[in-house]
C-alpha cells in the first residue's frame, strides 16, 4: 500500500471532491482519481460514491479515512521529531495579504505554528480587500492571498481570471444572526429575500467593500447595509433589533449564539463561502510558500457541516 494512498483519500474527504482535492494536492484531477481507482482495486471495495455536489465517502472509506488519519499523524509526529533541527535554520521571507477578518480569527493558530517551526523565514502580511489582494497578485508585490470567496447556488460572486488561481481549504455556511424579539425569530429558517427587508449590519470592518457579504446581500435586494466597527456594538444592535446580519457556522463564531437577546436561524438559500489561498502561477517560485502552505491547510482543512 502506497503512503500517496492514504493523504489522497483525506484530502477528498476534507474537501468533499476530488477537484479540490487535486488542486490542493497539486495534482491533476485525473491522476487523483486513478490513484483512488488503484487504491479500491487493492482493497477490494468501493471508497467513494459520486453525488451531486461532489463525493461522498461508503463505510468503508469512512473506515479507511479514520485509520489515514491516525497513520498520517503518527508519521507526521514522527518527522517533526527529527526536522525540528533542520527547519530552524530556513530562512527566507514570504508576503502575504489577507482581509482584516481572516487575519483575526482564522489564521492566528497557522501562523503561530508556523512561527514556531520556522523561526527564520519573515511573514510580511498586509491586509486589504478581494480586489487589492487580486491587484497585488497581478502585480507581482506579494507571493500569496488569502480570503474568502462566497458562492450563491454554487456560482462564486466574483471570477478569478488566468495566471491567478484560487485553492480552497476550508468551506463554510451561514446563519442569520437576529434578535429574539424579532418576527423572524418565530421561524426555523430564513431566506436571504427575508434578512434583505431588514437593516443589515456588517462587522469587523470600516468599509463595506472590505467585505464581501456585502455584495452578497446586495443581490439579494438589499439597500441598507451600514458597517459596525466591534462585536460589543454590532451584539447590541442586534439584540436591540435594530437590524440583522450572517455568520459563518464556524466554532469561532459560537459564542455569539450565547448573547443575551441573540437568536440564529439557519439560511434557506444555498450559500457558502470558502477560505482559500490565491496564487499568481507567473510568479510561484519562493520557495518558502509551501512551508507556510502546509501550516495553513493543516489547521484550517477541516470541512464545516450545514
């Protein structure tokens, strides 16, 4: 059995399909699935179910990505054991540009252990919006973006055009953020036409084309969105119902569920976002890339469940 097999077979079950799965590991879509192909045919069963948005892993594959990820991580553990040495004396320098909100509650864990790891390589990590990280990309002034690209009814807000390239490697829902007092409160889902009639409020920015919900409820027929520059201000007004907003179904986000006065009701609509990494393959070459690339996957490639 082939080592390949096993990181195969977890990146398409953390991606949930074989094309980001390829895109992550770097390798053609049709080399990915032949490995699988080879790999069932060692085992004797079946491993993937194709469905309408992706894959879907049998019981048996289940059972097969439980025992990878233990192998895997073994392995890992033992290679940073005799690595640690080695790592601590590469140096070079990468930059990098993300939003203010990625940088704030996503990337934290990934660039602290990164840091740890290796200590010589310098991060230069500026912030800005989708399209200043695109126009720094464009231009060649920085190696790596990172952002997150929403999808309505599986079609992206925005298109990325050739020589950049956008790597998902963590998916998201949303949910409606409103106040208990609220006459939406009274439903078990909301659609976006509904929120849209409401105030919409956007936080963690002072701008709304920092943000990319913004454009997202714009579609939706929304015309009073207002920026709130904190979550104590933006949790007030909510509470207070002076209007309503979305969240990611992420962990980081939970406690927003335990405000007083604050209610979360799942989104009807068929929307999503994915956190990703955005690349210019014309100017590709620093080596320092993958390492900083292997400690953002690792920490953030975890699928989010509906």
């Amino acid at each position: 059995m082939r080592l390949e097999y096993l990181q195969y077979i977890k990146a398409i079950a953390d991606a949930n399909s074989i094309s980001l799965a390829s895109n992550r590991l770097f390798i053609s879509q049709q080399a990915l699935s032949k490995a699988i192909q080879m790999f069932e045919s060692e085992l004797d069963t079946q491993l993937l179910i194709r469905v309408h948005q992706g894959v879907k892993l049998t019981e048996e594959g289940e059972y097969v990505v439980q025992k990878a990820e233990q192998i895997l991580q073994q392995i890992s553990e033992l290679e940073q054991h005799f690595s640690q040495k080695n790592t601590a004396k590469i140096t070079g320098q990468i930059t990098i540009m993300t939003t203010p909100f990625l940088l704030d509650h996503i990337l934290p864990r990934a660039i602290g252990n990164f840091y740890k790891k290796y200590p010589q390589i310098t991060l230069n990590i500026a912030t800005g919006n989708e399209q200043k990280i695109i126009t720094a990309l464009q231009e060649r002034t920085v190696d790596l973006g990172i952002f997150c690209r929403c999808y309505v009814n599986n079609v992206p807000h925005s298109e990325i055009e050739k020589p950049l390239v956008f790597v998902p490697f963590s998916k998201h829902y949303f949910q409606a953020i409103i106040s208990t007092n609220s006459s939406l409160a009274k439903l078990d889902t909301i659609s976006m036409q509904q929120l849209a009639k409401f105030p919409i409020l956007l936080t963690a920015t002072s701008n709304l084309e920092d943000y990319n919900l913004n454009k997202v409820f714009q579609t939706f027929g929304a015309d009073n969105i207002q920026a709130v520059n904190g979550y104590g201000l933006f949790t007030q007004l909510i509470s207070n119902n002076l209007g309503v907003s979305l969240t990611p179904t992420l962990s980081e986000y939970f406690f927003l569920e335990k405000v007083n006065g604050i209610a979360t009701r799942p989104i009807s609509n068929n929307i999503y976002g994915y956190n990703g990494y955005l690349y210019n393959e014309q100017h590709f070459d620093n080596p320092c890339i993958e390492y900083f690339l292997q400690e953002l996957c690792n920490y953030n490639s975890k699928p989010d469940k509906k």
